[in-house]
C-alpha cells in the first residue's frame, strides 16, 4: 500500500448521479474519487443499499484507484473514476 494515498472513511451516495464519492489525499492533496452504481450492482450484485455494497468491498475499490492514481489517470477535472469495463 503507498502511504502517500490514503482514503478517509467519508464516502456518500449521490443520488442524482447515482454515484458514491469519497475523498483521497495524495501526498496531503485532497482529490476525489467516484464509482458508479452500475459499477457496484455489476461486480457485486443488487442490493437496496448501495453504500453498503461499497464500504463492504471497500479495501478492493480502493487498490483499484491507487492503481489508477498511480498512473495519473484523472479525468480533465481532477476526478478519478473507476471504468466500468474492468
């Protein structure tokens, strides 16, 4: 694991996106992440609470953004999104 990112525990469901968002600091530079539901319902099945699903399979959703900030791959506004065809 890089000590120079971590994940604070503060994700929230945005339910007009249909997304969870969270927080990353990298080298003490606050970024966001964000997963889609689609994403969450694909790889992990349905469930009525979305963020459950996540914060149950946090610590695998996590190895996947430091592998995707590691190689810098932000969207044009900063944002790491996880891709849906992984």
């Amino acid at each position: 694991m890089n000590q120079q990112i971590q994940f604070p525990d503060r994700e929230e469901w945005d339910e007009s996106t249909g997304e969870i968002r969270f927080p990353v600091l990298i080298g003490g530079m606050l970024a966001e992440c964000v997963v889609s539901q689609t994403l969450i319902s694909q790889r992990y099945g349905t469930q009525e609470n979305v963020l459950s699903l996540f914060q149950y399979n946090r610590w695998d959703i996590e190895e996947e953004f430091e592998a995707l900030i590691e190689q810098g791959s932000d969207n044009e506004c900063g944002i790491y999104v996880l891709p849906a065809n992984k």
